[in-house]
C-alpha cells in the first residue's frame, strides 16, 4: 500500500516535528530519526489501521532523514 501525497505530507510533518523535538532535547541524529519514524508510522496507523510494523514500512519507504 503506497501513501498518497497528502498523507506523505502529514506523516513528513509529524516526522519533521518530532525529530525537532528530539533533537532539541539534545538526543543524536540516529535517536531522532527513529523517534521520528516511530511517531510518523503511529500517526499512519492511527490513521488507516494499519498495523504498526506495516505502517513502519509505509514511512521508511518515504526515505525521511533528519536535516543537518
């Protein structure tokens, strides 16, 4: 199942936001990352039903990476 583009979007925003946080609470690229991939992936599921290690799926195939 691939995301449409508006869901793309929302799931880069709650990544993008996440990541921030963690980064500002001082956490490494790597943490942020994953804390940003785990919030995306429960936002889809949430979303859509999915389980979580397919809506995981779902987000890492977006290929979000932290911004330097």
């Amino acid at each position: 199942m691939a995301v449409d583009a508006a869901t793309a979007r929302m799931l880069a925003e709650a990544y993008v936001e996440t990541v921030g946080e963690a980064l500002a609470q001082g956490q490494s690229a790597d943490v942020a990352h994953r804390e940003g991939v785990t919030a995306a992936a429960m936002f889809l599921a949430s979303m859509n039903g999915l389980e979580d290690a397919q809506a995981r799926v779902e987000v890492e195939a977006l290929g979000l990476k932290p911004k330097d």
